[in-house]
C-alpha cells in the first residue's frame, strides 16, 4: 500500500534483554555495600597495622637491599688538639652548629629520598652543595675565633666538603674495626658489617639485622696486661643507682656547653643531678647526687638503648628523640656498676678534680673506628667482647655494655679542644705514654635484661635494641660512648687512690650501705621490655670475635657454648623491674648560665683524630667474675635533678593520644562495619521478599 514502509527480507525481533527486577537491584546493592565496607576495614587494619605508634614493632629488613645514604663529613671537631681559652665558646658554638647542619642534611636526604632515587645529582645540589657553603661559612668562623687569640690554624677549610655514602657502608669499614679480630685471630670471617641489609628500625635509621652477632658464635678475646711489681692492684666502688629516676637530656656539657640538643641522642645520666648543657663547673660542685657517697658527686652518663617496640616517650616529638630518628622505649638498665682500677705497672695519682673524659667516639660509623671504645657482651660471657655489633644473649643470659676509661692523664689539663688529647690510654703492657701519668681507671659496666631481638621476622615478636645516636650515624654499636666528669670531694679520691695503690677493695658499691632515701620509688607502670629466650634461628649470621689486639687465651676458662657461666648474683635497683620504662622521666633543663671553664694552651692545631693502640685488650669486664673487682649494689631511688625545669613524670611513658585522636583513628573501621552490616540486612529482606 502507498505510504507503508516495505521491509524486505527482515522482521522486527523482540527485545529479549530483562531489565533487572528490583529483588536484583537490591542484592546488588546489598553485595557492594558489603564489600565496600569489608574494603574499609582492611584500609584501616593495614594502615593501623603499620603506623609508627601504638604497639607497632620497629622493623629490620632482612633480605631487601636499600640504597639509603646517610651523610659523611670529616669531624672538624677531632681535628683541632688545642684552642685558646678565649675562642673556646665561639669555637663549641660553631662545632655544635655543624652538627645541627649534619642531621638537618641527613633529615633533607630521608624526606626527598623518592627524588634522589630519580634523580642522583639532586642529593648533590639540593643537599650536599649547600652543606658544603654552611660548613665553610662555620669553619671560617672558628678560625677568626682562633686567629683572635693566637696563631690562626690552616687547610680548616679543607674539612667543608661532604659526601653521601651507603648506609650500609661506614668509614674505615674496608679495614677491620678496632676490636675486632681479623680471620687469623680468631679461625671465624671478618666481623665486618655484612652487606645487603635495610635501613630498618622504629626511626626508619637503622638498626639493621648485621648490627647484631650471636654472642655464643664469638671466640674468648680478653686478656689482661701481667701485674708488675710497683703496680696497683686494688679496686674503688661507687654505688649511684640505674637512672631509676629518669634523668635524661639530649644535651652534652662536655662537647657542646651552652647549647641545648648538642648531642642530638638522649643521654641516661647517674651521680650529679644537675647536669645539662649550661651547668658551670660550680653548678656541679653544688649539685645533689644519686650516689651512695654524697662525697661522689661526679656526672656518669652514656646515650640511652631503646627497645624499638613503637612505645611513645615524651621525647618521641622532641629534638633529639623521636624528631631525630631516636625513638622507641626507653630501658632502664638492671644493673650499674662503677668501678675505679688500678696501674698494672705503677701507682696511679690523683684525678684533678673537674677532669673530663670521654671514651668511644658517638660518629665511629662515619669517622672510623680508631676511637671506638665501648664493649658489648652478655652475662656468662664476657670473655667475649664485641665493638661493631649488638650481642644476642642466650636465654638467662643480660645484655652488657662495658667502657673502659682513659687512664693516663698530662698532669696539667682537666680537658683539651678535642676532649681526647689531655687523657690517654695504658699501652699494652700497662704503661703510660711519655709525659702522662696512671690515674685511676674507670670501669662503666652497665647491665640490661632484654631479650634477644627476633631477626627471622624483623624485630615484630622480639624488638630490636639499639641505643641513641647522631642521625646520619644509624644507631650502630661502634658509635657508643661514655662521658665522666670527676666531681669527687678531694678527701674522697685521696682515700679512693690511697685504696687502689694499698691493693685493698673499697667504697660503697663494694658493700657500704647507701644511706636511707628520703624519696618513696615511683609506682612502676604495666609497660616492661618484653622477655622470650632466643630461638636458634633468630642469630644473625655471626661474626669475628671483637677485640684490639692479637689472640691470646683468655682471661679466664670458656664456658660452654650453650650454657652461660654462673655468676654472682647482684641486686638491681627498686622498680627496674625487667628494663621496663614505667618510671617518672625528669628531663634536665636549665635557664642559660655561664658556661664551665676548661685548661687549654696554644694555637688552633690541625691533626688526625687520635688513635687507641691496636693492640690494647678490650678487658672490659674479663670473665663473669672478675678475680678483685668490686660489684656495685645500686645505690635505689635517686633523688629529682636539682634546678630541672620540669616536674617527674607520673603517668606510663606508653600513653598516647586521646579519645578524639582514638576516634579519627577507627572511624574508617566503625563506618566499614555499619557498610557490612546495612549490606547484610538488605540482602537478607531481599531474599525474604523474593521466596
């Protein structure tokens, strides 16, 4: 018909597509609601489980290999032996600006580390140029200080540059560390850092899992110099207590006075209370003490070990703590003790009151290990001495870090430009160097009851241990160290060396009682270092035994390799519980006063860091029970530091954030499980409504 479309050869089909009922449409909606919140859920367990706080473990790698730089720079600070009193603060100020430079360097590196992956010559013109222009700024400044007051040192500008290096490599690591024994020393490999580890721990900056060593795998390497006739053989003691109090600062009076955070590590501090960057030598003389002998009013302290477990301190967003990559809980140790020794080869002499000594050096990783002095090793084992590695103690076995004093001094100097070069150490034999004289030597044994870190998993069901360091130096054993300042009354030490030279055992820690504390012990909170023996297969790869000097047989008999020695049981100070932190923390803090007054004599030298002889014995702590050596009975509660700025801490040291801040945190969570929820209702309607 005209007008009606033909269709040739086809036919309209039926549209056979079912539009969904609405049954479908809500189970639909029921099965997206569900795994929309099932999503939720996960996002905030994985983000729960690996954030920096709460619980949360640090974690070491173990097999990832990372490129992560840290910063090298030559000390500055080791190179200048003696600077006129006059340009003395200017040049303190301008050294501890340098190390702020560094670890503000090292912080540029870890913030921009996704762009120097992609781009090598950024670290080098964003970080390191203009390091290089505030070093030169700061070293040109301490040579006017110096030129002002004498001869003016030269090549200072020589030490401007800097360089980035692997974090798994330090300087001076081709060459085997001090006190650490070559192949041939000791039948075992190089106790060398292996390679191939992360940058791992709480603060992202180590440790790593080659930065620890069973202690069982390591041979005997202790041995003593042979006793001479004229030698001194007797032992002083003094009895100071564990830093149950919490006295702690990240300031360091010696190295850098005047300046807050000059150590860029929190400090445990025992005996003087008031030590902090601006406590004159009078502050000293004034301060009370947490020794048994209020006669010993000396300052002892040492960068504080950390269990990297995620707890927060008050200094976890504090300079030198956790701003700074030192985080973590900090351990109260189980057991101090203080131990003055003799000369195996003369009388020793007085220590001039006010002297200073540090021993070890805090930037070993970077500048070497030529002044790396302190000790790791655990009870039933300390025949057994370890410089560049963190020991794993068997089951019932403590962690224990030993550093032997300087123990020959000038005769003129209480301190030097460097802090080294005043003091000296005994030559292998015994002796002292040409013009330095025996003074008592001081024995730091510190004990702490943490169990060995589960390297197989990273540290999560045993955390890693480490103690606090400079940035850029990664918490690594070599770089601890050991600061004393001798503020013994004058009757105390004459008695203390009339002792030591008459061959008798002597002081409070050698079983004088301390006297009654007036202060009642802090409640101990819930929070304790955990404890779990160590399995077989949580033992990084072992290395060398660590020792300064050839092999020889040790200062005392083996023990087995899988029993520890017995040992004499001590006691430890009230509330330390198991190297739990759950004690007032007392930061040490004062108004700016005059800075200490130090002995120094002539121009601004430049020379190579000074150096322990290679040979000397690392006899820190010789056997389990040292033949004459006093042990030290903690002295219990100290009293709060004098003129701290703060009160001591009451509340646990693991309480962090609020209700609010607990709510933002889990409100993905509640919101995913109400998705869950509301998705499984519908569904279940739906399918009712459907039969």
């Amino acid at each position: 018909m005209p007008g009606r479309p033909r269709h040739r050869g086809t036919t309209l089909r039926r549209n056979r597509r079912r539009r969904p009922t609405g049954a479908q449409r809500a189970t639909f909606a029921a099965v997206a609601l569900m795994l929309g919140g099932a999503g939720l859920v996960a996002v905030n367990v994985y983000a729960s489980a690996t954030e920096g706080g709460g619980d949360q473990q640090g974690q070491v790698a173990t097999g990832q290999v990372l490129s992560a730089p840290t910063v090298y720079c030559p000390d500055a600070g080791s190179r200048l032996t003696s600077v006129p009193d006059g340009a003395r603060a200017a040049v303190d100020g301008e050294l501890a600006r340098m190390d702020q430079q560094i670890a503000a360097a090292y912080q540029q590196l870890t913030q921009h580390a996704a762009e120097i992956e992609q781009d090598p010559g950024f670290a080098d013109q964003a970080i390191i140029g203009p390091l290089k222009e505030q070093r030169s700024a700061s070293l040109q400044r301490i040579a006017d200080a110096i030129g002002r007051e004498g001869d003016r040192p030269q090549g200072l500008d020589d030490l401007a540059a800097c360089t980035l290096r692997s974090s798994n490599q330090g300087a001076g690591q081709s060459a085997t560390p001090q006190g650490s024994a070559t192949p041939s020393q000791s039948g075992q490999g190089s106790a060398a850092p292996s390679q191939g580890t992360g940058a791992g721990g709480q603060g992202g900056n180590g440790p790593v899992a080659a930065d620890y060593a069973d202690i069982t795998s390591v041979q005997p390497n202790v041995t003593t110099p042979a006793e001479r006739p004229g030698g001194s053989t007797g032992t002083f003691s003094s009895s100071c207590g564990v830093n149950a109090n919490g006295l702690f600062n990240s300031d360091n009076v010696i190295v850098a006075p005047g300046v807050s955070n000059g150590a860029h590590h929190f400090h445990d501090y025992i005996g003087n209370q008031s030590n902090n960057a601006f406590a004159s030598d009078q502050d000293l003389a004034n301060a009370d003490t947490s020794c048994a002998d209020q006669g010993d009013k000396s300052t002892y302290y040492w960068p504080v070990l950390r269990l990297q477990n995620g707890k927060q301190e008050r200094d976890a967003d504090k300079p030198g703590g956790g701003t700074e990559g030192n985080a973590g809980q900090i351990v109260t140790a189980k057991e101090v003790t203080l131990t003055f020794e003799g000369n195996p080869t003369s009388k020793v002499t007085e220590m001039p009151r006010l002297l200073r000594i540090i021993t070890g050096d805090a930037k070993a990783f970077v500048n070497g290990p030529a002044n790396a002095n302190a000790s790791w090793s655990c009870t039933g084992y300390e025949n057994r001495q370890l410089k560049d590695k963190y020991p794993l103690c068997p089951s019932g076995s403590d962690v224990v870090r030993t550093f032997r004093f300087q123990s020959c001094w000038d005769g003129r100097n209480i301190d030097s430009a460097n802090h080294r070069t005043h003091v000296a150490f005994e030559a292998p034999d015994g002796s002292c160097p040409a013009g330095f004289q025996a003074i008592p030597q001081l024995v730091q044994r510190i004990v702490y009851d943490v169990a060995a870190p589960s390297l197989q998993d990273g540290g999560r069901t045993v955390p890693l241990f480490a103690v606090d360091s400079f940035p850029e130096q990664l918490h690594k054993p070599v770089t601890d160290h050991g600061d004393f300042i001798n503020v013994f009354d004058e009757s105390l030490m004459r008695k203390m060396v009339d002792c030591i030279n008459s061959g008798r055992t002597c002081g409070a820690g050698a079983g004088e009682q301390p006297p009654s504390q007036s202060a009642e012990p802090a409640e101990p909170s819930d929070t304790a270092s955990p404890v779990a023996p160590p399995a077989e297969s949580q033992s990084a790869e072992p290395s060398g035994p660590a020792t300064g000097q050839p092999s020889s047989e040790p200062a005392s008999s083996e023990p087995p390799a899988d029993t520890p020695a017995t040992e004499t049981p001590t006691a430890t100070a009230p509330g330390s519980g198991s190297g739990g932190t759950g004690l007032p923390r007392v930061y040490a803090t004062a108004s700016p006063k005059k800075k200490p007054t130090t002995k120094s004599s002539g121009g601004g030298v430049i020379s190579e860091p000074t150096q322990r002889p290679d040979t000397e014995a690392p006899t820190a702590g010789d056997s389990a029970a040292p033949t004459g050596t006093a042990v030290a009975a903690p002295a219990g509660q100290e009293s709060p530091a004098t003129g701290s700025g703060t009160e001591p801490q009451t509340e646990p040291q693991a309480v962090q954030g609020g209700l609010a801040e607990t709510g933002a945190h889990l409100w993905p969570a509640v919101f995913g499980g109400l998705l869950l929820a509301g998705g499984a209702a519908l569904l279940w309607r739906t399918r009712r409504n459907s039969v």
